[in-house]
C-alpha cells in the first residue's frame, strides 16, 4: 500500500496566500514596538514613585532615626564581605 503525497502548492491555505502574492496584496500589520517602550517607561516610573512614596512617608512617620536604644551596627566585618564580592 503507498502513501499518497501531498503537494503543499495545492492546499487550500497556500494557495489562497500564493493568489494574494501573486495580486501584490500585502496587509500591513501596525507597529507597537514605540508603545511597548512607552509602558515599560510608565511601569517603571510607577515602580519608582512607590519607592519614593514609601521612603518620604517613612521619613515623615519617624522623625528621629535609628529609634532610641537601637544597637549600634557592626561595620567591620560586612565591610569585609562587601569588599570579597566586588
């Protein structure tokens, strides 16, 4: 028993687009890749202005930082690991 090949020229989806191609018709498709660009901006300036909300909210809520009786921060040693990873 043999298999019959199909001739991809002949399915229906090719030759309708060989006929397009053929007539010259070519439908352009709009360009969104400035609006693409535009959102990403508008998404991180959000990002961003949440960042600074929060960080003058902050300051205004605690008046005086560190709190009173915080302990002081070591410096030497995650100086020295800050220095390793660079």
């Amino acid at each position: 028993m043999q298999g019959s090949a199909i001739d991809p020229a002949k399915t229906e989806l090719n030759y309708h687009n060989s006929e397009e191609a053929a007539a010259g018709h070519h439908e352009e498709h709009p360009d969104h890749r400035l609006t693409g660009i535009y959102l990403f901006l508008v998404a991180e300036a959000m990002i961003f202005l949440g960042l600074f909300a929060a960080y003058l909210t902050f300051r205004v809520v605690t008046p005086v930082w560190p709190p009173e009786g915080t302990p002081e921060m070591e410096l030497v040693l995650p100086g020295i690991n800050t220095v390793i990873l660079i």
